[in-house]
C-alpha cells in the first residue's frame, strides 16, 4: 500500500486497519506466539543486567503504587514504570 500524497500517516494505518480481517489475524497467530515467547525469554535472560538495576534504582524513586511487575525481578513499579522497564528488558541483546 503506498501513501497518497494528500493523505497522512494515521490515515493510511486507519485504512490499513480498516480493511483488515480476522482470517488474517489468524493467519498470524504462529509468529504472534513466537513474539511473545521471545519477548518473555529475552526479558527473563537479561533481568539482571545492569541496564535494568540502573532503570529500576532511577525510577523508583519516582513510582507511583506498585502495582505492576518486572519480568523476572521481585520489584514492582506503577504501569508507565514497569512497562517501560520490561520493554527495555525485553530488548536487550
């Protein structure tokens, strides 16, 4: 799908949404597993690195409730905190 000059970025992922199906989505749902499975494997494997103790010693002292969890740590954070500390986790070689 190629963007017309006249129209957005949102647009085009509107339309693209727009015209998607359930069969395929469905067709999807192997790779959608695999992502999650390596989301969780890479997040676990690198719970311990010092890139995630500095995130966590930084933003605690700045959470709200902690009511969310770090992927393989026994600290939690609020929502934005943990979400961002797993996705940092969940991304590192």
């Amino acid at each position: 799908m190629r963007q017309d000059e006249g129209q957005g970025a949102g647009a085009t992922l509107a339309n693209f949404g727009a015209a998607t199906s359930w069969a395929d989505v469905a067709a999807q749902s192997h790779e959608a597993k695999r992502s999650i499975l390596n989301f969780f494997a890479t997040a676990l494997g690198s719970a311990y690195d010092p890139a995630i103790t500095a995130a966590l010693r930084t933003l605690s002292p700045f959470s709200g409730a902690a009511t969310s969890a770090i992927v393989g740590r026994p600290e939690r954070l609020d929502a934005l905190g943990a979400a961002f500390v797993n996705a940092i986790s969940a991304n590192l070689p």
